[in-house]
C-alpha cells in the first residue's frame, strides 16, 4: 500500500487509484482475507499463531481503509446540499 499523504492533497491509494481498481482490491483482499480465516487454527498457540492473527487483523484494517476511502470519494462527488432554516 503506497503512503497515505495530506487529506488537501486527495491521494490516499496511488496503487489503486481509480474506484474500479479499489473495488477490485477490495474483493481480491476479502477473498484472500477468508482463505486465511478459514486455514486458521486456535488448537496451537505458539507465536507463530499469534503472528498470523495479527496478520489476519492488519488485512482486515486494509480492507477497511480502502472502502472508507470509497465511501470518501463517494460523499465527495454528491454536489453540497443547501441546508434551510425553516421554522
């Protein structure tokens, strides 16, 4: 995942620039998310079970990040709504 710059700037995910791209990720990252889940067993817990948990955590936090990132270029492109002050 590239680097997350300035929120002025707009550029959060150069990798995954386009909404398409992201949304690609995004299913490509659940599935992958799910096979990891399911290959994941509680019947030895070692470091190195505690190491995959914690991978399993950071990939599900990416995933979330880039459908923020969605539903923020999503709210973005709705044109602003005049509030009224009706009484």
């Amino acid at each position: 995942m590239s680097d997350k710059v300035d929120r002025r700037q707009r550029v959060a995910f150069a990798d995954d620039s386009s909404d398409e791209n992201l949304r690609g990720s995004i299913i490509k990252g659940k599935q992958a998310l799910a096979v990891k889940e399911n290959d994941f067993k509680w019947d030895n817990p070692s470091l190195s079970l505690i190491a995959s948990a914690l991978r399993i955590m950071t990939d599900q936090n990416n995933i979330m990040m880039k459908q923020n990132e969605l539903i923020l270029r999503e709210l973005e492109a709705r044109p602003a709504t005049v509030k009224s002050n009706r009484t």
